[in-house]
C-alpha cells in the first residue's frame, strides 16, 4: 500500500470523519495532518502494544483493516474487542493518562496508518498553543462517545443476559411440571395395576 496516495488533505478529512474528530475545523485538521508521519504496515503487524504509554500520542488508521485485541481477567488468549475502519482513532487515552496500555490493535490486511508522536505535540503546544488545547478538548469528546457506546452495549448485553436468564428460568419451571405430571401419571398407573392385579393387556386399556 503506497503512502503517495495519501496527501495532508486527505488525512485531514479522516481526522474530521464521524469516526475521527468531528469537532475539529478542516483547517484545524489540516494543520494537525501536517504534524503526522504516514507510515505502512503489512497483515498481522502490531501497531499498538500493551506496556507504557509509548511515544506514540495518537493514531489514525488511513487505509486496510485492524483490530483491537484484549485480555479477559485471568485468561491468555486474546480476544478482538472491535474492529478498527479508515478513520479510526487509537492510542489516544494516553494524551489524557500515563496509565499503561492494555489492548493490542493488530493489523489484518495491508495498512496504512498516520501517527501524532509526543515530539509534534510538543512542537504543537509550543508553537499553536490553542490548537493543542482543541485538539485535547475534541480527544476527550471522542473518549466520551466511546464510553457512552461502550456503556449502551453493556446495557444491552445486560438486557440480552435478563431475557436469556428469563427463558432458561421458565424452561426450568416448564420442565418441572412435565415432571410432576408424569409422577401423577405414573401414581394412577401404579394404582390401576394394583387394582388388576398387575396384568393390564393393550386390549383392557
């Protein structure tokens, strides 16, 4: 995948996508794509690992396929948490911590991705101080839209677990009673063999 197609015209309407920073200006954008360095990637490549926060301050995925991977508490594998498109923001949260990373974002086809290093924010705050603060400002905005869809899926995993909690519960119930009409049935059965004299043929029944 060639980086020469990509101009700072185009990267900076990525980073103005609904996906991206939709609260920057496209001169805003511009000035920030400036400031990125382009770099490719080929299938299976790491391109965020867990550990510290890096020097890497963000980055936005231009062009293939990625995905982000996490660990379950107590478990091995990695599992794929979601699935990175053209446009999508990682490595972001820590512009607001230095807590260490814990999600891996693998590439899964031939990428192409554009990176704000630490170096050309600190170039940026120094130079356009302003601009650093709106880009901040809209890194928060994008952190909180995560949280608040993170936050509806869990809701309805919740609900999903309910339903399923619910139907598993009737089932249950549903079962007993097939039980307990069975145990009737064979009481009477018992009592009529018993009143026979255990002999019943098909022909008597």
């Amino acid at each position: 995948m060639a980086m020469q197609q990509f101009g700072y015209t185009d990267v900076a309407k990525l980073l103005i996508s609904d996906v991206g920073l939709p609260e920057l200006s496209p001169a805003q954008a511009l000035r920030l794509a400036q400031l990125m360095k382009l770099t490719t990637a080929e299938p299976e490549s790491v391109l965020f690992r867990p550990g510290g926060p890096g020097l890497d301050f963000m980055i936005m995925l231009l062009a293939g396929d990625a995905v982000i991977e996490g660990q379950l508490t107590g478990a091995d594998d990695w599992i794929v948490l979601r699935g990175l498109v053209p446009g999508s923001l990682f490595g972001e949260l820590g512009a607001l911590d230095s807590i260490a990373r814990a999600v891996v974002v693998r590439a899964t086809s031939d990428v192409c991705i554009a990176t704000l290093d630490d170096a050309a924010l600190g170039q940026l705050t120094q130079n356009d101080p302003a601009l650093a603060f709106v880009l901040l400002r809209a890194l928060l905005a994008y952190v909180t839209r995560r949280l608040r869809s993170a936050h509806h899926r869990i809701g309805m995993l919740h609900e999903i677990n309910l339903a399923q909690r619910q139907e598993l519960a009737s089932e249950i119930r549903s079962d007993e009673e097939t039980r307990a009409r069975l145990r009737v049935v064979l009481k009477l059965e018992s009592k009529f063999a018993m009143r026979t004299g255990g002999d019943v043929s098909r022909k008597e029944l």
